[in-house]
C-alpha cells in the first residue's frame, strides 16, 4: 500500500478527531467469548513468515497458499481458492490466488474481513539502496493481518457465531508503483470483477493491514471516512486498547478502495504515523520487516476489537 498525496491529518470530513485513545471500556465488551489470543496470531504469522518472502510466482507463495487453504478448511465451512490472471504495472501478466474462507454461508447477515497474504517483491523503501531489488519478508506489511484472520476464524470455530463471515486473503496488493493507483489491490481488483458468490452483498468490510507492530498507531484512516464513515464510527466505538487513536488519519491507496468502488462499504485498520517519512512505520517495505517488530499485545488488540464488533452485530 501507497500513502496518497492526501495526507493532510484532520481533513476536511467532519469526524471528530479528539486525539484520545479509544475508551478501554469498550474492550471489556459485554460479550460471552474468550479474550482474542494474540500469541496463537503471532504463531500464525510466523508461520507464514516460515516459507520466506510470499512473492506471488515463487515456490514459497504456492506453498504458503496450500497451507492457508489447509488452515482455514479446519475452521471454515467452505474455501475458496481463487485464481486468475491479473495484469501488473511492471511485471507483465501475473497468475493470482485469492484464498476465501466462509463462515455460515447460510446467514444473510454478512461481515466481510480481508487482508492481503502476498509480499512486496521489492524493499524500495530500504535505508540501503542495494536492497532495492530484494522481497521484502511482509511479517507486519501481510502476515501480521492474515495471522489475525486465522486465529479469528479459529476462535468463531469453537465458540460459534449467528453471523455470517467471508475470510478474503487477496493476492497481490503490494506490486504497485508511485502515482498508479490500478497498480495496487489487484487481486482485490480481481475479486471485485468476480465475487465468490453472486449478488455478494455483506453489511460492510474491514481490511487488516500492517496490524502487528509494537508502536502501531490505528487512526481513522482518511478514504475509509469518505465512503464508510459510519463503520468507522462502529470500529472505533468497539476498539481495544490503546494503539486505536480516534483522531483521523491520513489517505492510503490499500485493496479497501477497489471494495469500497464495488459497493461495500470497507474501514482500512492500518498503522500510520504521523512522525515518519513514509506515514507508515519504519520498517514499511524495508529488510526490516520482520518477525522482530511484531506484538503479540497489538494482534490482539484488533482481534478483540474484530470480536466486538462481531459481539455487537450479533444482538
Ligand atoms: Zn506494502
């Protein structure tokens, strides 16, 4: 993902930007379900990170891609492996796998949540420009998002859930370049022109990106105010703990744009700060971006706030 040239902090939508944490009460949720258990999502993104960069064409995509299938089938009621040819802005044509785990395929009542499980194949923000060319590892900018779904979808498994959820784990966010937005999401791009069933229509979308660093900052992510302010408001309200800032933050080119455009309305849980180069932390397509700067407190403070927002569409 890109931040955009819309970055201004505090724009022009008029949420209100306190600058506060969001309320921890609103962790403790009433809900009967066990806490989010972010070691078991940090062991899931490790995981990932175990067969290398998740360049899509490489031996460790296809491997990664069997073993998410596998994951989810033990805790889904269907999958999904999606597979088409997407056009690249760089690379030519490139085959993709996007990897849809279903809960309740039955209930009318829908969530969508997604993450991206591919990795950048170039490390252009890196401090070293010899490592330009190199793939990045993606333990934050990837696993740390898919890591959360899994373990998620593990939880919902055992405790059960009235509510209908779609797991989408879309290929090939991160091949973009600068001042292309098309260039980005294009596995997303790919499911919006074929979604998994027809006539899709979940009562909104959330997107995990880059959820696992230790000094995470979520705001309220710019685009995501635009279109699904109201959801914005909804994730919020239920958030746990105090990486979620209810402040907004700035605009980011991320696979929530193509589902917003579709439309479903979709929230971005993204890290962005406000004190970097990038606006994203500073291992954002680097060498660096590995299993090192991941929190297991961080995954579970956007499982939890996943759960309550699960625990409140449920009443
Ligand atoms: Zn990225």
């Amino acid at each position: 993902m890109l931040l955009s040239l819309i970055t201004a902090c505090g724009s022009t939508n008029g949420s209100t930007a306190s600058g506060q944490a969001a309320s921890d009460t609103a962790a403790t949720a009433s809900n009967n379900r066990q806490a989010f258990d972010g070691n078991a999502a940090l062991d899931l993104t490790r995981q990932q990170c175990e067969f290398g960069p998740r360049v899509p064409g490489t031996p460790a995509h296809a491997q990664c891609a069997d073993w998410l299938m596998a994951t989810l089938k033990a805790s889904c009621d269907t999958v999904i492996m999606q597979t088409g040819t997407v056009q690249t802005a760089t690379e030519g044509p490139l085959g993709i796998k996007n990897i849809i785990g279903v809960i309740n395929p039955e209930a009318s009542q829908r969530l969508l949540l997604l993450a991206h499980w591919d990795t950048r194949p170039w490390a252009d923000n890196d401090p070293d420009a010899a490592n330009h060319r190199k793939p990045v590892m993606g333990a934050n900018d990837g696993a740390s998002g898919v890591g959360v779904l899994l373990q998620l979808a593990q939880q919902l498994k055992k405790e059960g859930t009235a509510l209908g959820i779609d797991i989408l784990l879309v290929d090939a966010e991160d091949m973009g370049v600068d001042d292309n937005e098309e260039s980005w999401g294009l596995g997303t791009q790919y499911w919006t022109q074929h979604p998994h069933v027809s006539s899709y229509k979940p009562l909104f979308g959330i997107l995990l990106d880059m959820v696992g660093s230790a000094n995470a900052t979520f705001t309220r992510e710019y685009y995501s105010t635009q279109y699904a302010g109201g959801f914005v408001d909804l994730v919020w309200k239920n958030a746990a703990g105090n990486h979620f800032i209810n402040a907004q933050g700035g605009a980011v080119t991320d696979d929530h744009i193509f589902i917003n455009r579709a439309g479903i309305p979709c929230v971005d849980i993204i890290d962005l700060r406000s004190d970097s180069p990038s606006g994203f932390c500073p291992e954002w397509h680097t060498l660096g971006d590995t299993m090192s700067s991941i929190d297991p407190a961080t995954l579970a403070q956007v499982g939890q706030t996943l759960l309550n927002v699960i625990a409140q569409l449920e009443q």
